[in-house]
C-alpha cells in the first residue's frame, strides 16, 4: 500500500506503546495503534563541522533556540533532509528517548510532553511513572521557554503539594511571586468590581497554571505576610468565588480557614474537630477520612435519623460504638477498617445490607439482633475460620459471601451459607496430602490458586467423616493399595475389601495386646 507515489508506507516499532509510521512525505507517531496527531521535526542533523557550537547545550529545547528555528512554523529547516532520512532520522531519536527512560530533554518540548501525557493515559507503566518527575525536573531547570510551555499548557496541574513548594523555594513560580505583590492591595479594596475582576482573572490565571485543586496552596503562600483583615477578606472572597468548582477542594480550604466560617452554617460533618464531609440528603459518604472511633463522628443532632445509607471503607476504624445512634441505617458499608467485633451493631433494626470486607474479624459469637438485614459480606477477614451460628437468628438474610475467608468449620445448621454464593471455594481445612491423594486418584486439580474445586470439598469432606468414623489415615489407604493392588476408595466410599482389611488390622492389633 502506498500514501504517495514516491514513498512506500515504512513501519519501525519503538515498544509496544509506541510505532512510527512514513506515510507519504510524514512521519507520523502511533500509540496503541491510534495515530497521534502531534507534529514532529527532525530538528537535529548537525554537520561535523558545526558539531562543536551545540557542547554546551542540556536540551533539544536549548539547541532549537541555538538553531534560531521555529518548529512550531512548520519548516523543514537548515539542513535540508529527503522524507526517507528524515523517517530515519526519527526513529532514531524516538528509540534514544524510550532507552533513555522518556528523558524529554531528547526531543522537542511540544513533542515530548505531549507524548509522554499520552503514553501515560494509554497505560505505559513507565510514562505513568515519568510524566511528574520530567515536569518538576523540566521545570526546575529555570529554561524560560520549558517554564512557560508547562506552565500555560496546565502541565503543573500534575504535581504535587511538595514538588510545587520545592518550586517555590528556588522563586520559579512567577504567578504566585505575581498574585503576592499584588493582592495585599486588592484585598484593602474588594467592594469595588473593577479590583474584584483583577483578582478573579489572576486567581484564574494561577489555577490554570497549577490546578483548582491547589488553590488553598495557592493561598496559603499569599497569606503568609498578610494582615488578619487581609486574609479573611480573601479567603472569602475565594470561597465565594470558587466553592462550586467541580476541582476545588472545598473540605481542605474550610478545614484550613476553618476560624473565618464560624458564623456560617455549613451543613458539616465534623471529626475530630474538622470538617470531613457534608450533609447531603440520606447519604452518609465518608469514605477514606481517617476516622478511628465512629463516636466521635458529629452530625447536627437532627440529622442522625434522617441517614439510610452510610459509606464508612477505607479507615481505621476498630470501635463500632456510636453507630447506634444512626437508627434508621438501611445499607451500612464498613470495608477495609480494623474492625474484630460488632456487637455494637445490635438493634439496627432497619438494617438490610451490611458489608465488613476486609477487617480483622475472627468471631462472631453474640447473637446481634438485625431483623431486617438481607446481606452480609464478610469477604476478606482471613482469620475468621467458622460460620457463625449466629446467622441462622437472622430471619431475613438472603446472601451472605465468605470469599477469601479461611473456613475450616461448619454446622449442619450453617452449612447452608457455606454452599451459598460458591464460599465453598474458600473451604481451608485440609492438608498437602488430602490433596495429593485427590490428585493421585481422580487426575483432576484440587484447586485454581487459592480457590478449591467443589468436586474435591465433597471428596474431603466424606474423607474427614470415613477418617473419622473408621479410624484410619493416608497411610493405612496406601498400604492397602500397595499390597492389594486394589482401590481403597470408589466413588467416594470405602470399598469392602478395605473395610475388611481395617477390620483385620484392628482384630490383630487385639490379639497382639492380648
């Protein structure tokens, strides 16, 4: 196939991220396939002779200055190169930049970061992990014309709290330097809308640079030198302004100005003295707060009953006292806590759906009353070895997952939920040579990583009960076979001729005590 009449489409492959393409008189890059329309230059081809002149440059973004050529004009430059070097020419430089770990002082800025953006939302591992450290090092570099492109082209937006202070330690964040001459004025003078649009535009301005979500960085630096009337000023007049920003982190920035709203309802949930969440309607969303005691979680006192639905996962919470006072709970999530005990649940009487993934429960002994509940997840809690009988005091409960459990033990009465929802997989109470004897005899797997197979659970646990009640071991089954030549075992049952070999066995060791 060709693109153009004089040059065959000609593929050279980078990694598995990225491809370059000649199709036509362009180079064009792929990555995973999807072409990416950045424009790309060959910018160096230097003669020997001129070699010595680019010693001293760090960049290609340096050499590019030094070549006095713009790229982003669309010419081809000094030394004139056919489409066919020129596709050579990149590849070369494209494979110098992926050996070097997408070191972006190879190529061109307008390529580089870009590209390197790209690879990391297409889900290159390595780009993932360079995009920040390129930017903040780039950027640190303090060459004028990098600073500006990453900084116009919201390429900060990526860093985080401390590399952005490391920033402004060397002075290399010119808006903030900017915004900090300035705004001690402004704030003096806020009623007139004229100064009121100066300082939107600049606070605008600086969260393009660096993000939304670091304006309360932002502030804090401007209010350092600030008087106290300058700064409640501001942080109103930011609140005001920017509390409905889908990216402005509201909760840190009253947490952090938190003596400047005391006058104001805020509709807050508050622990340990800050703001963790807001009131919205029957949802309780607090997630991954750092909360340790639900006790100390404070609501308006007439707000308690009105939650039907709480999202507690992702802290480090071991004591459940105080979630009484949510009564009319209906859905409670409590994944990925430190919880061991949930007597403390007991008389939720609205309760349907209760999810404890992932905490430390090995127990449950006590009967806790939750007439309503459905659902019970205890997925997760790897010491928790037998199925509670609490669970049969549950008048409602449909679905109850032991996944990634270590189950060892179960009632007649309870083994209703082990069969349920397949946690049967989870069943722990065997050994290295139960399963090897399965193997041996049936040519089948026991199990698939850590999850059994349903056929080898029945075999073992008939297994345990013959052991049990016949008295013997995986020694006694191999000397049999070994001198019989027969199966111990058929179908899951002991055959006769095993049966009586026992009943000899025990009849000689009679005789031999008498």
């Amino acid at each position: 196939m060709y693109a153009n009449s004089h040059y065959p489409v000609k593929e050279f492959k980078i990694n598995d991220f990225i491809v370059l393409r000649q199709e036509g008189d362009r180079t064009n890059i792929y990555v995973k396939n999807r072409i990416f329309t950045q424009c790309m230059y060959l910018l160096l081809n230097i003669p020997v002779d001129k070699v010595k002149k680019y010693d001293d440059i760090d960049s290609i973004d340096e050499a590019a200055e030094i070549l006095d050529r713009s790229m982003e004009g669309g010419g081809r430059g000094v030394f004139h190169l056919d489409p066919e070097e020129e596709f050579m020419g990149h590849c070369s430089n494209m494979q110098a930049w992926a050996e070097n770990d997408y070191d972006t002082r190879i190529l061109h800025r307008n390529l580089a970061f870009p590209l390197l953006k790209k690879l990391s939302d297409a889900g290159d591992p390595l780009a993932k992990n360079r995009i920040k450290e390129e930017i903040a090092l780039r950027y640190a570099s303090g060459h004028e014309t990098v600073m500006t492109f990453l900084a116009d082209n919201g390429y900060l937006k990526y860093l985080s709290r401390d590399e952005l202070e490391y920033l402004l330690d060397d002075n290399k964040l010119p808006i903030i330097s900017t915004l900090a001459r300035i705004s001690n004025d402004i704030t003096m003078v806020l009623e007139t809308d004229s100064v009121n649009d100066r300082l939107m535009r600049l606070i605008r301005e600086a969260s393009r640079n660096i993000g939304y979500h670091n304006i309360p960085f932002i502030i804090s630096h401007l209010n350092k030198d600030f008087s106290d009337k300058s700064q409640e000023v501001l942080v109103k007049f930011i609140y005001s302004n920017f509390r409905k920003h889908k990216d402005f982190p509201l909760m840190e920035f009253l947490n952090n100005y938190i003596e400047f709203f005391k006058e104001l309802d805020l509709n807050s949930i508050m622990y340990d003295e800050k703001i963790i969440g807001f009131l919205g309607g029957t949802i309780l969303n607090l997630r991954d707060k750092g909360v340790k005691n639900v006790e100390a979680i404070n609501l308006p006192e007439d707000e308690y009953l009105k939650i039907e639905e709480i999202d507690l996962s992702n802290n480090l919470i071991n004591d459940l006292n105080g979630i009484q006072k949510f009564r009319n709970v209906q859905r409670l999530k409590l994944n990925n806590n430190k919880i061991y005990n949930i007597n403390a649940l007991n008389n939720l009487k609205l309760l349907q759906d209760l999810s404890l993934r992932n905490n430390i429960i090995s127990k449950i002994e006590n009967k806790i009353l939750l007439p309503k509940l459905e659902s019970l997840d205890l997925s997760g809690n790897l010491e928790l070895a037998e199925i509670p009988e609490w669970l049969n005091c549950l008048p409602a409960l449909k679905s109850v997952n032991f996944m990634n459990c270590s189950i060892k033990k179960f009632s007649e009465s309870t083994s209703t939920y082990f069969w349920m929802k397949q946690n049967y997989r989870f069943y722990s109470n065997f050994t290295l040579e139960d399963i090897e004897y399965y193997e041996s005899q049936y040519n089948k797997k026991s199990k698939s990583g850590n999850q059994c197979y349903k056929h080898f659970v029945i075999w073992i646990l008939k297994m345990k009960e013959h052991m049990k009640y016949h008295k013997f071991t995986y020694e006694d089954l191999h000397k049999f076979e070994a001198v019989s030549k027969k199966k111990g075992i058929w179908s899951g049952r002991l055959t006769n001729d095993f049966l009586k070999w026992l009943d000899n066995k025990k009849q000689i060791k009679i005789t031999d005590f008498l």
